[in-house]
C-alpha cells in the first residue's frame, strides 16, 4: 500500500481499540473517518427507530473519542456511492480502509457497488476481518482452529494521533442528524448505555461476578437480565470487539472470580456460536429469504411457492403479545418494550409462531429484527430457520408455553408484570388449541424428514454448515458467497442475536 490519502469507512464498528482500519490508517500521511446513514437502510424492513436512535448515539461517543486523536468522522446521509464522490472532491483519498461485514441484502449490494465505484475511481478498497467469519470459505473443516488463531491474535493497536487533512477540523464537524432528520418517528424507547466504555464496563461486571448464575439464571426472563452478559447489542454496533472479549474471557479464566469458573467455560464456548451462525450467511447469502432446506418449500404459507394466503391475523395477534398463552404474550410485549428479551424466550416465541401458528419463519423474523437492538442478521436468519424446522438437520425444538412459563415464572410474577390483565375478560382465549396445532405440524414435518430424497439433502446441507465435531469426512462443497471485486484485485444458543 503506497503512502496516500485514506478514509476510514465505519459501519458495525463504532470503536476505537481493536480497530485494524484505524491502525492501519496511522500509517498513512492523512486521513479522514466517515459513517454513512443509508436510505436502504433505513427503509429496510428489518430497521426500527430503536436501531438508528442507539447507532447516533455510538457515534457521538465514538466521534468525541476520535477527535481527542485528531481524526474527524463525518457523518453523511446518503448512498453510500454518491457520498463517497461527493466527499471525493474535497479530500482526495486513494485508500478506503474498512472491516469486512457480514450483513442483510441490501449492505452486500452496497459493497458491490462500492468495490464497482473504486475500481472505476482508482480507489484501493482494503476490507479487514473484524469476526471469525471468513470470506470465500469452500469448506467447514479446520474452521474452529482457525477462529481460534484468529481471536488469539493480538488486538489492533491504535496509538497516537491522527493527521487529518487541510480544512477539515475536528472542531468544525457538523451536528449529527436525529430521528426527526431522519424521517423517523421518535418511538426508540429507552435505550441501553451506548459506546465502547459501557461496552467494557459491561463486560467487566459479567467476567468479576456479575456471571457466576450464568449457566443456571440464562433461560429465565426474570434472571436472565442479570445473569447473561448483555454484550449483545455491543458486538452488534461494534462497540467491542469479538476478539476483545474472548481475549478478556481467557485471561477471566486464568484467575477466575470466586464461582465463576464454569460460567466462564460456559461463556467462552458460546462465543464460538456467535461467529458460526454468522458464517451461515456468509457462505449462502440466501437463507434470509429462503429454506435452508429446499424440501421444506411449500410448508408454509409466505415462502414463495405456497400461494396459500398468510394468515394475518394469527401473525398479528403473536407481534403484539395477544395469543391468549400468557407466557408468549409476556415474551413479546417485554421484547417490544425494551428491545431484549434472553434467548430462551426467544425461542419460544418463534417456536409458537412455526409450530402453534404455523407461520412461515420470514415474516416473524422482520418483526423480532425490528424488536431486537441486538439485530445480527447472520444469527438472525440462521436461528430463525433452525427453531422453525427448515434446516433439514436440526432436531425439532418445539416449546410449550405452560412448561416454559412453570420452569421459568412458577409464581407468574413475570406475566403479571407484562401481562397484568390475564385472568380477566379482557384478556383473548387461546389463539390455537395447542394439542391440535402440534399433532398436525408434527405429523406434516416429521413425515417430511422420513422421504429419502429429503434425508440426501440433509447430508448436504450438514456438509456445507454444520459444525465438525460431527466426524463429516474432510469434503469440499460449491464456492461460498460470491466474491465482491476490491479496486486491487478480485475480491451469532436458542434465540437470535443474544447468544450469551
């Protein structure tokens, strides 16, 4: 990389340590860093206000942080493309430095027409891994070591100032837009503390204490939100980085905490979870909008193929917490309210939906997306296809209400909480009867899986993405993602994004 001009492009990465762009971007004589709020999205149907209100307030923080360093960070409105020439031509940049992402349709359409404009701009485009994930994968096996030598590397190092370039100070950034700008209703709601200290702070507390109930206190609503680590909504925006906190996880286990010692083992295998789910997407962009299983198309109304009507009605009635089965209502108006919910109970909201309801997983997954400030698209879309039975290779989790609601709320003091009129007449009867909801999605999945046919796929797709500790020999599949052209050369338990 020759000395010129760079631009650092942050997308779900608002921090400054552990950040190779950043570090990179010392080496070079200039830089300038930028963050683009992109109609698509914003107009994406997996985008809520509570996304955009906690993405600014980030990138407050991070922008503070920056400009004690030098570096200015504009925020821009815009496509990304038409920003970039635009900002072209008052800094003439020559290398756009970012992290690779792993993200929805319309971010890995963006990178296309990204990589596209460079190429066309004289432009060198450097994407550096952030996660596990790993571009172009043709194959699972030697992937576990290979998370491993990469979380294992020391972090990213930014020390110092930055050069920023003539005319553009760090005093002089314009404000950043809110929600009204951004044509947003204000309904973000309360919000978790943002940016990289809370990141940090938070995960101090869970690794010196706050953890040692992690293992038991995980599945209940009620405990959960002690005993988890409540990183999620971090390792999304990118407040922290994954490798941060593994590293911090295995020096925790070094010396642990009085009682900590299992929950700490616990912790540290889920993290593997989180980037394995996000390879899924990586390696077959299209299991966000279609069934892992192809066998399985034509199940469920809302999958393209059945033209079978979507029953609105049932899908509405579960987004807004009035199915009549109090511990699936509770879940949801307590997911709505506060956007988290633990992952147990968040897999027995999409077990209703698929199972109870027999709602193709499409659908409900757009709303928990919007509902959840943790929204990881490539946990997402996995998680939602594997607790919806879609997979072809995972066991079929289906969840009882009543079960769940006597293992986690005995005494029902989280349904009177966020269901206060249960018990009354206000309160709707049951949805579905459930012994005859379950008796038919039982008999149409499971007498799916006994066809031949369908067991070859299976084989498949375990090839392709299972883990394997499973013992598949060592076999190549088809490429994975298509590579996206660089100017240079060719170029995450139960529940959805709380994984820990």
């Amino acid at each position: 990389m020759n000395a010129a001009p760079a631009l650092v492009w942050f997308k779900r990465d608002l921090r400054l340590h552990d950040h190779a762009p950043l570090a990179l971007a010392q080496t070079l004589p200039q830089s300038l860093a930028l963050f683009i709020i992109e109609p698509a999205w914003l107009q994406s149907p997996e985008c809520h206000p509570r996304h955009i209100a906690y993405t600014l307030q980030c990138l407050a923080l991070l922008r503070r942080t920056l400009a004690q360093r030098g570096l200015p960070l504009r925020v821009q409105v815009g496509e990304a493309t038409q920003v970039l020439s635009d900002l072209r031509r008052g800094f003439a940049f020559t290398q756009l430095l970012s992290h690779e992402e792993t993200g929805t349709g319309w971010s890995y359409a963006r990178d296309i027409s990204v990589a596209d404009w460079c190429r066309h701009q004289g432009v060198q485009w450097t994407e550096l891994p952030q996660t596990g994930v790993v571009r172009r994968l043709r194959n699972r096996s030697g992937w576990a070591a290979r998370w491993a030598r990469r979380m294992d590397t020391p972090q990213a190092t930014v020390l110092g100032d930055f050069t920023a370039p003539a005319g553009w100070s760090v005093s002089e950034q314009a404000a950043l837009p809110s929600l009204a700008d951004l044509g947003c209703s204000d309904t973000a709601g309360s919000l978790p503390p943002a940016g990289e200290q809370a990141a940090r702070d938070v995960l101090d507390s869970f690794l010196t204490g706050r953890g040692r109930d992690y293992r038991r206190g995980m599945s209940s609503p009620i405990s959960a939100a002690d005993s988890c680590s409540r990183l999620s909504e971090h390792l999304a925006f990118g407040s922290i980085s994954m490798r941060a906190v593994h590293q911090a996880t295995v020096a925790a286990q070094q010396n642990p905490a009085p009682g900590m010692a299992q929950a700490l083992r616990s912790f540290s295998g889920r993290l593997r979870w989180h980037c394995h789910f996000m390879q899924k997407l990586e390696d077959e962009p299209a299991i966000e909008h279609r069934n892992f299983a192809r066998s399985h198309d034509g199940l469920r109304a809302g999958d393209g193929v059945n033209a079978d009507p979507v029953d609105t009605a049932r899908l509405q009635a579960w987004s807004e917490g009035q199915t009549g089965y109090p511990m699936v209502d509770a879940c949801m108006r307590q997911l709505c309210a506060t956007g988290w919910l633990n992952f147990r109970m968040r897999a027995l909201l999409v077990s209703f939906a698929a199972y109870h309801l027999w709602l193709h997983w499409r659908e409900p997954g757009l709303h928990l997306a919007r509902q959840f400030l943790d929204f990881e698209p490539g946990i997402h879309w996995s998680q939602m296809q594997m607790q919806s039975g879609t997979t072809g290779i995972n066991t079929l989790r289906i969840y009882s209400p009543s079960k769940q609601a006597l293992d986690h709320d005995p005494a029902g003091d989280y349904v009177r909480r966020w269901v206060p009129e249960f018990g009354t007449a206000a309160y709707p009867a049951h949805i579905v009867d459930e012994r005859a909801a379950l008796s038919f999605a039982k008999e149409r999945l499971y007498g799916l899986r006994k066809a031949a046919p369908v067991r070859q796929e299976a084989q498949a797709i375990q090839q392709q993405h299972g883990s394997r500790k499973s013992g598949l020999p060592n076999t190549t599949h088809r490429p994975a993602r298509k590579p996206v052209r660089r100017a240079a050369s060719p170029p995450g338990n139960d529940g959805q994004g709380e994984l820990f």
